[in-house]
C-alpha cells in the first residue's frame, strides 16, 4: 500500500487520464472502481473492475457503479 491513498472519486480521475478514456468510455466498457486490498508495492487501494471480476461484494459493486454513472454524466464534479 503507497501512502499516497486515493479517494475512489480520484483513483476514476487517475484511471481516466492514464487510459486516455472519458468517464463515458468507461463506463460503456462495464468498468467500475471497487476496493483492492492485493497488498502491492504500488496499490492504491482501488482497482477497476468488471462483471467478470471475482470477488466484488454487491455493495462494492453497486457504489461503483453509481460512481461511475454520476462521473459519466458530469454530475459529480471535478
Ligand atoms: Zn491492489
């Protein structure tokens, strides 16, 4: 774990720009961020996942999901 821990809204904002995709994109693709505990030199505590990821718990899954769908249509702010 780095010491520099995200908020879930910053490690999207991360994502986004790393992967050169809108929040849209991301969301069409069915990519949603949920916490990561892997225990790697440089995780940040989030990763983004898919309906395929194993091991996402539905509360995880649906926060995710409704992050995803605010940050899509611009209504959570930047
Ligand atoms: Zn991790």
């Amino acid at each position: 774990m780095s010491e520099s821990n995200l908020t879930i809204q910053e490690f999207v904002e991360q994502y986004a720009a790393g992967s050169k995709l809108s929040f849209q994109e991301l969301d069409d693709l069915g990519l949603y961020p949920v916490p990561c505990d892997c225990g790697d030199w440089d995780c940040n505590g989030w990763q983004m996942a898919t309906n395929n990821t194993p091991d996402v718990s539905e509360l995880d899954k649906e926060t995710g999901i409704v992050l995803m769908l605010k940050l899509a249509r611009g209504a959570a702010g930047r």
